[in-house]
C-alpha cells in the first residue's frame, strides 16, 4: 500500500528516493518552523486568542503544504505569508477598522478571488498588465513595514512627542535581549545554519530570561482551549461596504503577484514550468482555506529554497514538512513564555530579505520608479499595506497620463488605479 501511495511521486523519474525528499522535508521544516510563533504573536495583536492563533497556524501550514505535495508533487511549502500577517492586522484590523472577524472574511474571499485567478488565464493577465516595477516595491514596501515593526516589537523604537520616534535606551531589558538576540540571527542566518530562524528563537528565549524581559508566562492548556471560537468565525458583516472590498482587493493583488513570482522561481529551478499552474492552484485553495481555519492566509514561502538545496524534487518533501507541522502541536502550551525580543530579529532581517527586491526595479525611468518609490515609503509610514499600494496604482497611471504617455498604460491597469483611489477617497470621506 505504502509503495504503491509513493509511486504518485515519480520519485525514480526524478532522480530522488524517499531518504533524500524526507531529509529535504526536514530541513524544510527546521527553516520554517518559527511561523508558528512569529504568525500567532502577530495575529494576537489582532485580537485572535493566542492559542487558537497558534492552532489555526499549525493546522494550515500542514494542510497547505500536504494539498500542494499531492496536487502538484513539486516540494514547495505554503506557511502564513510573513508580511501578509502583518497586513492582516495592522491595516485591516488597526487601521481600517474591521474586526478579526470580519478580517478572516477578507482572507476567505480573497483566497476564492486568488483561486479564480489561478484556475483560469487571469493569472497571466494579470502577470502581463502590472508593471514589474510596482511588483517589486510591494515586496520591497512590506519587508520596510515588517523590519519597522520588529524594531518596535524589539523595543528598539519608542515614540517621541516632536520626532515622532527614537532609539530606546539600549541598557533596557527589552531592547538590550532585541539586540543580543539579533546578533544571534545575524550570525546563524550568515553562516546558514539549518533551522537558522528557529534557532534564533530557542536562543533568544534564553537571552530573554539572563536579562529579565518579562512575558505572559503562563503555561496555554490544551485542554481548555476552545478552537471553535476561531474556526470557522469569519464575518460578513461589512460585504457591503467599500473598506471590505478595497481590502480583498488589496489582499487578492498581493496574493497573486507575491505567489506567481515565487513559484514560477521554484519551477524554473526544478525545469518543471509545466508544474507552476497546479502549483498555484494548491496555493490558492490553502490560502482561501486559511480564512476558515483562523489565520492569514498561506504564501509559497522562501525557505523552500532551503528544502531545494537539501535534494527535494518531488511532492514527497512537502508532505513530509506538512507532517511535521502537525507535530508541533506538542509546543503550543509553551508559546506564552516566547518573548517579543526572540520575535523581533526574525521579522527585521526577513524585512531586509524583503527589501531586496528593489535590486529589480529600473531607476531609468521616472515614470515607473516614482510610483514603486511611493508605495515602498508609504507603506510603512502609513501603517497601511493596502493605502500604500493603492497611492502607488493610482499614482502610476496618473503620472503617465500628466507626462502625456496615456497609450502607454494598459486599459486594466486604468480599472486598478480606478477601484484604488474609490478606496482612497472613501478613505479620506470617512477621516
């Protein structure tokens, strides 16, 4: 039974066998297995209790990443986008105003619109119209909001009546830990050391408690935790107003453009293009599925690089990562002692991972630069993912037209910067 259920691998037709794709598996897993604390202590801030947070993480990461092994057999792991979790909570629920209810809704409609996408030719409509350059500033704008908001969870950044902001006093526990511990991450990310972010984490627990950064402390009961009040507790309430739909749109652009980018990379790398439709088709069914599960949805993340470089070649290596997602359910009553100042190096240097999309973008032409410029400042001093692509959009048929090159935007990138200033607009109204 065993070895027919492997056959559906091609394992042999690959050039692998099951020691190699479970090694890969590991090492897949040990590189992004900090998700589990990094996206349940975002979407805490939320609102979402911590435990289930933890759970609804754990269960969509494994989910995600088995439906891609056995959808596509290509060794891509789908965990919580880094970035995207920030989006969730610090633009749709802190600044748009939607509960995290009503911000798992927009994960779930996203995540259909995303699957629309994936299973027609709109996805490479879409690939095709928007400018590469707008592309990368949206990955390049989130990374700058993640590494700003490690440096604030690291207690590095404190607020200041006339600056706005400042350095902390670095002999303070909190900033003082932020500091050793990232200078842990720096090292073991610069020698690539496998399970580098996990690593991190583990060591700056202890850091944490040699210099006395304070946490919740108290031990989550399995036992009691009540997971129905976050499965399935998505809410519709606001569908009928411009602030959900401006979001699932902002959401559904990000999706898209993050994932197409990432898995056409991986395909490449394995000569298997042939692949990349299904792939993204398994992306998008986690992704909408995240919403019903409790958490933002799924990305095809970076770190499968790593599993790649371990030998994974085939759908083996992402159900063995799946699998051992599902293990780790053994350490959520232990998440609470995990403090801020172990989260913050992970999210400052996969910020500046982010960051270096940039290196893509052409600066020869004022006309494409200018708008990713914009989207990539004003994400973060916006606090807004979503207003800073939206100013972006707009800006980007704006300015063509004001230079009088109108025939040079596509008529669908007008449609987008259109829905994108209605939502800067009743953004403004609503002030």
């Amino acid at each position: 039974m065993l070895k027919q259920w492997l056959t559906k691998f091609e394992l042999k037709q690959h050039g692998t066998s099951v020691k190699q794709e479970f090694a890969a598996g590991m090492v897949g897993f040990l590189t992004c297995a900090y998700i589990v604390a990094i996206n349940s202590t975002i979407l805490a801030d939320a609102g979402i209790p911590l435990a289930g947070a933890a759970l609804a993480t754990i269960l969509t990461s494994a989910i995600g990443c088995i439906v891609m092994g056995l959808w596509s057999n290509m060794p891509i792991m789908l965990i919580p986008g880094m970035g995207i979790n920030a989006m969730f909570t610090f633009t749709f629920v802190q600044s748009a105003g939607l509960s995290w209810q009503e911000a798992l809704a927009v994960v779930f409609v996203s995540g259909l619109l995303f699957m629309v996408v994936a299973f027609t030719q709109l996805a490479d409509l879409l690939n095709e119209t928007i400018p590469d350059a707008l592309k990368h500033a949206i990955t390049a704008g989130i990374g700058l909001f993640l590494a700003f908001i490690g440096l604030q969870k690291g207690g590095l950044l404190v607020a200041h009546p006339e600056t706005f902001l400042q350095l902390a006093p670095l002999s303070e526990a909190m900033p003082l830990a932020t500091l050793c511990t990232l200078g842990v991450a720096m090292a073991l990310y610069a020698r690539q050391i496998p399970g580098h972010f996990l690593w991190t984490i583990v060591i700056g627990i202890g850091i944490g408690l040699l210099v006395g950064v304070e946490t919740s402390g108290s031990v989550i009961n399995l036992s009691q935790t009540n997971y129905s009040e976050v499965f399935g507790q998505f809410s519709f309430q606001m569908v009928g107003t411009v602030t959900f739909w401006t979001s699932v749109f902002a959401l559904t652009m990000v999706l898209t453009f993050e994932n197409i980018g990432l898995i056409s990379g991986y395909t490449s790398v394995l000569k298997r293009p042939d692949k990349s439709k299904r792939a993204l088709q398994a992306n998008a069914v986690s992704a909408m599925s995240a919403g019903v599960f409790g958490t933002s949805p799924t990305v095809s993340t970076a770190e499968t690089a790593a599993a790649l470089s371990a030998g994974g070649k085939t759908g083996l290596t992402a159900v063995v990562t799946g699998g051992l997602f599902a293990l780790t359910v053994l350490i959520l009553p232990f998440l609470a002692y995990i403090p801020d100042s172990a989260i913050a190096p992970v999210l400052i240097i996969v910020g500046g991972l982010m960051m270096t999309q940039l290196r893509f973008v052409s600066f020869d032409d004022f006309l494409s630069w200018f708008p990713a410029y914009m989207v990539v400042v004003l994400i973060p001093l916006t606090h807004s993912i979503a207003d800073g692509i939206a100013f972006g959009f707009v800006l980007y048929p704006l300015i063509h037209i004001l230079a009088g090159k109108m025939r040079g935007v596509s008529v669908t990138m007008y449609i987008i910067g259109l829905l994108f200033f209605i939502h800067l607009l009743f953004s403004a109204l609503s002030l």
